[in-house]
C-alpha cells in the first residue's frame, strides 16, 4: 500500500473513531448527599443517561463513602474515579436547626462547595451546586429576586448557603450555582410528604398564608441539571470536548506522512513528541474513554455563573397545601390560613421569595412546569409507590 492509500485509510479511521467518541461523550459524573432528595431524583436521572457513569456518594451507608468537608478524600475520589462534573446535593438542610448547630452549618454549607470547586477546576470540570432562596429574604421584596440582587439571608442556614456560593465564585474553574426555593420530592421527608400525612389525620389545620414563594419538584431540578451537563459537554470553551474532524493533517505529527514520505525512527519520535504535546494525544483520550479527564486547562464553562429555577407560578404555603390535599382527596381536613407570627421559630422566613428564572430559560432553552402540574406528578408517584408497598405486604 503507498504512504497516501495507508494516510487516507488512517483518515477514514481516524474520523470513524471520532465520530463513535462524539455519539459517546462519556462523562464520569460524581454526586454528592445521593441519599438525599435531589440526590435521589439524580438516581433516576442516571437510568435515562446510561452513556454516563454516575458516582453516588454519601455519608451513610449503601453508596460510595464521601464526606466533603474533607478536601483529600474529594480529590483522591476526582482522581480514582477521573471525576468530569460533579453535582453537590448534599448540604445543612435544616434551617432551624442551624442556629444551633456551631461550626458544621458553615463547613458543610460554604467550606464544602469551595473544596469541590477546588477539586473540579484543578482538573479543569464541571460543578453544579445547589443553593437557596434563603439567600434573599431580608428586604420586603414584592418582585421576583434576580440572580444579581445582593443576598440579604436572615438567619445561619441561608448566609452559610451565601457564602458557599461566593466561596466557588473565588475559587473560579467552571461552575453552576442553581438557587432553588421549596424543595419536594417522593423521598425523605418534606412538606408535602408532611402535609400529605397532617390533612389525611386532623380534623383542622393552620398553614401560614403570609410567606410567599414557589415550590419545585426535585425532579424537574434534576432534569434541569441533566440538561445542563448534556450543553457543557457541547460547549465551545470545552476544546477536548468538542470535537471538529481535523482536514489536514490528520494526526499533526504525521505531516511527514502527508507528503508522502516514509517515517524514519527520528520523524517518529518528532511525531510523538508533537502528539503528547497535545490536550487530547490520542483520539480516544488519555483514558481510552475519549474523553480525557484530566488536564482540560483553565478553559471555562461560557455559561459558568448562578441562576434561578423553582417551578413556574406563586402560591403560599396555605395554597400549596390546599392543592396537596385536594390532589390527594384529603376533603375532611379544614386548612385555615393564618399568619406567621402564630407559628413563632428561630429562623424569620422570607415573606416573599420567589425567584425569577429568566436566565436560565434562556441561556439553556429550558421550559419550566407549572408548580400544580409537577405536584400532581409527585403525588400520582407517591400513591404509585405506596400502592405497590401494600401490593407487596400482602
Ligand atoms: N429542601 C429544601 O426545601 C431546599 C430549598 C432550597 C434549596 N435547597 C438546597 O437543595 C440541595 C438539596 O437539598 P435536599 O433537600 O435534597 O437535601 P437533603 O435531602 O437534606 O440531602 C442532603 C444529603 O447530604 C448528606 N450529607 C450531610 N452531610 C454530608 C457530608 N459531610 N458529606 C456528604 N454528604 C452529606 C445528607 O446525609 P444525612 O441525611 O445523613 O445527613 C443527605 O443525604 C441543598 O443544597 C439544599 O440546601 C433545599
């Protein structure tokens, strides 16, 4: 075969392997606090994007043990498992509790993040972090809250969250900030799993009508953060992620090649010191998962920054109630409104919360549920699933 027939045969080859990898694009995604709401909605997440390999940790047992107040053991996991993104669902929730709690509440909500941006940008990947409408609140806001509004949290568990995000901001690398509102979801415990219970076994009822927001459904959180990863993956600021079959020369060591001369042993090693000069020197990655993992350099996410997402609309937690009940038939259950100050705590709750999402239906073309519809889905979920409890226990 002459040097050009085998050139234009190694080109075929070359663009058949690429062409594979691109259709491919496998990411190694770690999440974090999988054993919590979001976490879990992430779960299923993975069954639908099986091109992925999903790394589920947590703290308690059944999934891959990591603690992210501890900078070593994230690092030494990003380098095991050649970590591409990593999605932080795990954080301090409760939000009374964190008055009380000292130290923790600051390490696992601001400390944390800043370990996991550390840890994805000296790789050069992707964090997704998940943070709260509790960062506003302090103003008597009566229009949705923009991303660029300053935060005015009242109380530890939303300035710990307010921190966490300027902590990642410092740090830089490519990063999401995703400030939700209301989280719900069929796991753990929650305020329709909560209001589902109360209105099925009481007589009567008090919800507060005074704290206005919206409620998101974990899943559509979670859909929304798959199509985040899937745009960074395609995002132009990502050099060994896209991929645009080269024309000339196919492998730029081999310009010899191309000539149509015959490699000599000095011409390749010249060749070999060109190709591991490369980001990516081989069309399959350095991990043969064409992919490379590591060494993606200081290139960032374009779409990098903080934005918004609840569900669409408004209601109180008195509506939002109201709606779980009816969905659920709860009819005997009489739910009065009332105000705040008969339901005293030690954190005061944003009045007004709601979130304004522009930005990130814009930026990722995203499409928000109504907050009835996706009440509805988990509702419809949860009688699934509590039906095929009974189905099983008899
Ligand atoms: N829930 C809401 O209404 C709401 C509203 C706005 C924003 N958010 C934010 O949304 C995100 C997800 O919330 P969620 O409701 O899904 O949380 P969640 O159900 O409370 O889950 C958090 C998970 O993190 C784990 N975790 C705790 N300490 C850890 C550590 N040191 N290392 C690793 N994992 C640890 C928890 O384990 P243990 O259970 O064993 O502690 C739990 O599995 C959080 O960032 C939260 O701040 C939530």
């Amino acid at each position: 075969m002459s040097a050009a027939n085998d050139n234009a045969v190694r080109h075929s080859l070359f663009n058949i392997q690429y062409s594979i990898v691109n259709e491919v694009n496998v990411m190694n995604i770690l999440i974090t606090g999988a054993n919590g709401q979001l976490g879990h909605c992430m779960q299923n997440i993975a069954k639908q994007h099986t091109e992925h390999k999903y790394i589920f940790t947590d703290v308690c047992d059944g999934y891959t043990h990591l603690d992210i107040t501890n900078l070593d053991a994230i690092r030494k996991m990003v380098a095991e498992q050649h970590v591409d993104c990593i999605v932080n669902c795990a954080a301090w929730t409760n939000v009374d509790a964190a008055e009380t709690a000292g130290d923790i509440v600051e390490t696992l909500n601001a400390k944390a993040p800043e370990y996991l941006a550390k840890a994805m940008k000296e790789v050069g990947g992707l964090l997704i972090h998940i943070s709260s409408d509790y960062v506003f609140g302090g103003d008597p806001y009566n229009t949705p809250c923009r991303e660029d509004q300053k935060g005015t949290p009242t109380g530890v568990y939303g300035l710990t969250k307010l921190h966490g995000e300027q902590n990642i901001q410092a740090v830089g690398g490519s990063y999401v900030i995703l400030r939700t509102s209301w989280l719900y979801s069929e796991y753990g415990k929650n305020f329709v799993k909560t209001m589902l219970n109360l209105t099925a076994t009481k007589p009567q009822l008090k919800v507060v009508f005074d704290q206005v927001g919206t409620p998101t459904y974990a899943g559509d959180l979670a859909n929304a953060i798959a199509t985040i990863i899937e745009d960074y993956k395609k995002d132009p600021s990502q050099p060994s992620m896209v991929f645009t079959p080269p024309s000339v020369p196919p492998f730029p060591g081999d310009r010899n090649l191309l000539r149509g001369g015959v490699p000599t042993a000095e011409k390749q090693q010249e060749t070999q010191q060109a190709n591991s000069k490369l980001v990516s020197p081989s069309p399959l990655g350095r991990d043969g998962r064409g992919f490379p993992s590591e060494g993606r350099g200081e290139a960032c996410y374009s779409k990098s920054g903080i934005y918004h997402f609840s569900n669409e609309g408004v209601c109180s937690w008195y509506d939002f109630t109201k709606a779980i009940a009816q969905i659920a038939g709860n009819t005997s259950c009489d739910i009065q409104p009332c105000h705040s100050s008969e339901f005293p705590s030690p954190v005061t709750r944003p009045s007004y919360s709601v979130l304004d999402k522009t930005k990130i239906k814009e930026t990722f073309n995203l499409s928000i549920p109504y907050w009835l519809d996706s009440l509805r889905k988990c509702e419809e979920h949860l009688l699934a699933n509590s039906a095929c409890s009974e189905e099983k226990r008899r």
